[in-house]
C-alpha cells in the first residue's frame, strides 16, 4: 500500500523499488542527462543547513552533512512506523517493502547482482567483524590473513583479535602479515605484499583508500596478487578471498564490485549524506550462503523451521538480519544514494529520491564521477595551498588523482591538537589525532603521534578550501605554544 509521509507518498513497485510522489519545492524531472559535466554547488548547497549557519564542513571523512529531505524523510515515516517481516497490518506490509527495497537500491548503487549480496550492519567496523566471525571456524592451523600497515583500526584489530586472542583459545594457530607502504609516496609496496601472500593465505584484507594518507589502493592488482594464492577455500576456489575497506572509497568514487571482483566489501552511510546508524557489508552470494551467520535470534530463521534437535535458516539477505533491524535507519539510507544521484546530476531537478525509478548503472557512474572530479579540484587546491607553506608536511601522494579527498599534514613545532583547535576558533571544522589509522601513524614514527586532517565533499566550495588554508598559514606563522604538550589521541 502507499505510505503517505507529508506530502511525500512513497511505495514499492514491481521492481522492488521505492516511488514518491511530491517532492515540495522542487520540480521532478522525468530522466537525467547522463554526462560528464560538472556539479553545481550552490545548488546542492541549498539542500543544505550547515551553510546558512556559516559552518565550514571539512571533516567529511569523519562523516558527511546530511540533506534536508532525508531528515524530513525520517518525520514523515513516523506516519507508518511498525515493524517489518512480523505483522499482517497494512503498515507493516508497507513498510516491510520499502525496507526490503532499500536493499536492492544499495545492490544496484554497488552493481551486486541483487539483494542478496549485500547486508545491514551499524557501521564499517561492525560488517568487517561480521566477515570475521563467519569465516572463523574455517580458519586451519598454519594459515594466515594479510592485511596493510595502511588500515584503519576497523581492518587490523578484528584480524589481530582473531589471531592473537580467539583462535588461539580453540588451538588454532592463524598468523597476520602486515604489508608496508612508502612513506615518501603514501602507495601501498606492492612487492612487499606480494612476498607476504602464499598458499596459507586465507584472507587479503586492504583498504579502498586511506583515511589518513588519501591514497587509492590499485585494487586490481591486489585482487591479481590473492587470485595467484593458490589457497583451497572450501568451495574449492583455489585462491585468497579479498576484503575491502571501502568507507572512504564509495562515497567519492564509481564502485562495480562485480568488475572489481571483491569478495567482500565495506562502507558505512554515515560517510555518505545519511545519517549515523547504517553500514553496508557487499559479499558473493555463495560465501554468504555458505557461511555461518555472525548474528543468530529471531527474523534469521526460516518460518517454522525451529526444533528441539535443529534449526534452518532463512534465505539471503535476511539470514544476516537477526533481530529487529535499523528499519529507518535502512530505508532513509537507501535514499541517500538516490539522493546523491539527483544532487550530483540535477540538484534542482530531482529525478531518483523518493521515486521508482530504476538506478541506472550508467546515470551512477555519470554521477560519481562528477563527485569524483569536484572532490579533485578540491583535493588539489588544499595540496597547492598547504605545500605553499612554510613548515607544513603533508602526508600522502602528492597527486590529487591518486587521493581521495582528504588532506592530512603536520606543522611544524605545533602539535596536531592545537592546530586543529585553532582551526575551529577560525570557523574550519578538521580533525586531529591519528584518525583510527595508528599503524601508518606508528609507520612513519610521528611525535606527537598524530596528524590534523582536512577533508571535503561534493558540497564544499574552493572558497571554503582557501578559507581553510589561510587559517593554517595563519596558525603556522604564529606563536608556538607549549613544547610537547600530553597528545590525547590514540585513535
């Protein structure tokens, strides 16, 4: 049934997909023209609040701003908030639909082959440990998992726990390798990864690219160094699955996992225009289907199939969605790509959110591509500004096509903290500390150990960039303040 949400009725069509009718304010544009043009800003600013209260957004790899329609979206489900899979009522079948639509929308956003590839965490974090407790009991004595020293904790420490605290624990032994990376350049050492790879190697698991370094990992050639393994995985592949970190790697990119041919893949929404509260893990079908659940309980059984000697599961997605879900959370996410579509294509001109329109492959990769190419421009003027500085070092490839769009740096006898503090009483939002990413931070021996990062999205302007440089070049010719305070950070 159609759910009304104040001037907003969305419903589900045979395709499973989401359809809106009154988008307020706003025409609705019938298709998009898909090209490589560029974004209109200040277009897309007006979706926004941050800007009319003068904030200056540029800790976006932390997370994103979200657009007004989608907290709009979240008051008008109220008007059909139940739950799903567990009620008859017109507003749980309702609901139900767009929550089991939000899936297929993630699926076509990633180029999965359907739904049940893909399944709902919290976060990043979360759906890379749900890789690692359902890959668990496969894990032989004498195999290894291979990992970077470019990780975010998120990609190191479950791999760590695993094989220095869990496995241990039911006499298994699992070594991790960590491969390093060139401190001059930011690039991950390709060589050194691939000495580290044989035929005990379960598991590649390597970031999209780097939260703290900016670098675009060559994932085809990670993908080409776990095919040649060799490894015997219980399907009989004869080679290394691959995991990948993808939280700063989907929101600024064109992702096809099935051309990347990743195993698994992870990112979270918040990093892209939703709210808190959603991540995405992507996996093959047939691993999914083969794996043990991460999560057991109610909704990940199969109707009736519960008894005193046995259990049988239900099928996938929904056998990796124990428990009552993140219901809004899903559905206001799913929206978010269809929204960054329309933002990126046509801000004032919307053509996906709220509706059942199709997400073209084509109009997605249009999309990123233009959000890839403003992040550039962004990313390359901070590189040129923050380089023109006296005593600034900047970490990471210096270019900007090899980056995402983040910049972190260092100033000279200023600890990253206090520059950062400076920046906020300047009106530019950063973050210090080592940015979850403590290994690389370890790497190249920083004292104090961290670095003050500045990162942009499709919604940031040059002139907020220029802003944000002034304010360093400010900080970095002032006064010193103390020598070594206490850096708080670990993080």
């Amino acid at each position: 049934m159609p759910m009304q949400l104040d001037g907003i009725t969305l419903t589900a069509d045979d395709h499973g997909a989401g359809r809106a009718d009154g988008y307020p304010g706003r025409s609705r544009a019938r298709t998009h023209a898909v090209d490589r043009g560029s974004v209109d800003v200040q277009a897309i600013r007006r979706h926004f609040v941050f800007p009319g209260v003068g904030r200056v957004v540029t800790n976006n790899a932390a997370s994103t701003q979200p657009p007004d329609e989608l907290l709009e979206l979240y008051r008008s489900l109220a008007a059909g908030y139940e739950n799903v899979h567990r009620g008859q009522s017109d507003a749980s079948r309702a609901m139900t639909a767009l929550f089991e639509e939000s899936y297929d929308t993630i699926a076509r956003f990633l180029g999965a082959p359907g739904r049940a590839s893909i399944a709902l965490y919290r976060n990043t974090t979360e759906a890379i440990n749900a890789v690692m407790y359902s890959l668990l009991t496969e894990f032989r004595d004498g195999d290894n998992v291979v990992t970077t020293m470019m990780e975010h904790n998120s990609n190191y420490v479950p791999w760590y726990a695993m094989c220095r605290e869990i496995l241990p624990r039911l006499g298994r032994r699992v070594e991790y390798r960590l491969a390093r990376f060139d401190p001059g350049t930011g690039e991950l050492d390709l060589d050194h990864l691939a000495s580290l790879i044989d035929a005990r190697t379960k598991l590649v698991c390597c970031t999209g690219a780097s939260n703290f370094l900016g670098t675009r990992i060559r994932l085809p050639a990670v993908r080409a160094l776990a095919d040649g393994s060799g490894y015997r995985q219980p399907s009989g592949e004869r080679r290394s699955y691959l995991l990948v970190d993808a939280a700063q790697l989907v929101p600024g990119s064109f992702v096809d996992v099935q051309a990347l041919d990743v195993d698994y893949l992870a990112f979270s929404f918040h990093k892209l225009l939703a709210p808190f509260g959603v991540g995405v893990l992507y996996a093959k079908e047939h691993l999914l289907a083969s794996s043990l659940p991460f999560l057991y309980g109610g909704d990940m059984i199969a109707e009736g199939r519960v008894f005193p000697d046995r259990v049988g599961y239900t099928c996938l997605p929904w056998k990796f969605a124990a428990g009552t879900p993140n219901i809004l959370g899903a559905i206001v996410s799913a929206q978010a790509l269809r929204i960054l579509l329309d933002l990126a294509l046509s801000p004032e001109c919307p053509a996906y959110f709220g509706t059942g329109k199709p997400i073209e492959r084509a109009a997605v990769e249009s999309a990123m591509g233009r959000v890839s190419a403003w992040n550039r421009q962004l990313t390359s003027r901070a590189l040129d500004g923050l380089g023109a500085i006296p005593g600034i070092t900047i970490y990471g490839p210096r270019d900007p096509a090899r980056r995402t769009s983040l910049v972190a740096f260092n100033a000279a006898g200023r600890d990253p903290v206090a520059v950062a503090e400076g920046l906020n009483r300047a009106g530019v939002e950063s973050r210090a500390g080592c940015h979850c990413a403590t290994l690389a931070h370890h790497a190249l021996e920083l004292t104090p150990r961290g670095s003050c990062r500045l990162s942009f999205y499709l919604y940031n302007t040059l002139d907020e960039v220029d802003q944000a440089v002034a304010a360093v070049a400010a900080i970095a010719a002032g006064p010193s303040g103390p020598a070594e305070r206490g850096f708080p950070w670990t993080g």
